[in-house]
C-alpha cells in the first residue's frame, strides 16, 4: 500500500503541477547551472593563463561589477519591452558570449584582455534577464 506523502511536500511543490512553471523553473536551472560554470571555468582560466591573483581579481570584478552599478537603469528599461521577447534576446546573447570565450580557448588564441571584455559584455543582458 503506497504511503501518501505529508500535506507539507504536496503543498511544497504544488507549483510544480503548472506546466509552464515547471518549463520556467527547469530553464532558469539550467540558465544558472550554466552561469556559475562559465563562472568557475572562466576563473581558472584567468588562473591558468597568468598564474596571477590581481588578474583574476580584475577579472572577477569585470564579471560583476557592472550588475552592482547598472541594476537600477535595468528595471526602467525592462518595463519598456515585451518581457518573453526580451529573456529570449538575452539567453541568445549570453549563449553567444560564451560561446564566443569557448572557441577562443579552444583555438588557443585567447588572451587576459580578450577574457575581460567578454566577461563584460553579459552583464547588460544578465541585468535585463533578472529584472523581470
């Protein structure tokens, strides 16, 4: 005889049960799965490539800097356009930079400032893609 779950786990994930929240939950897990590993894989490439702490730290800051300065103008430009349309255009973009970095590396033809400017350019998508 199957034991029914506890009213707390059927409440818990009661949101699940709606398709389009689960194809929201399941894409923003991927997005961020993706994210934290371009993170890492980035950081020790700058690691790898310098053998430099300062290097990795101006790197770092390029990465995330730009989210703690530009987050208040992202909210006013976010309100002004087609929201599906908008997280679409920025998951391209960032598909498209780390793509951009991947095949750099894999060429063997990346260098610091190239990982600098390429850890730049997401943000403004990034921003727009968390101000929803």
């Amino acid at each position: 005889m199957p034991i029914a779950a506890p009213e707390w786990k059927r409440r818990v994930f009661a949101a699940l049960a709606v398709p389009n929240f689960r194809r929201y939950v399941s894409g923003q897990a991927l997005s961020l799965i993706g994210t934290w590993v371009e993170t890492v894989a980035q950081a020790l490439l700058v690691l790898r490539l310098t053998d430099s702490g300062t290097a990795l730290g101006l790197t770092t800051s390029a990465r995330f800097l730009p989210v703690l300065l530009l987050s208040p103008y992202a909210g006013l430009l976010v309100d002004r356009f087609d929201k599906r349309r908008l997280l679409i255009l920025t998951q391209v973009g960032l598909g498209l930079v780390s793509t951009a970095l991947g095949v750099s590396v894999l060429a063997g033809t990346i260098t610091l400032w190239q990982i600098v400017v390429l850890a730049l350019l997401p943000w403004g998508r990034r921003l727009v893609s968390r101000r929803r």
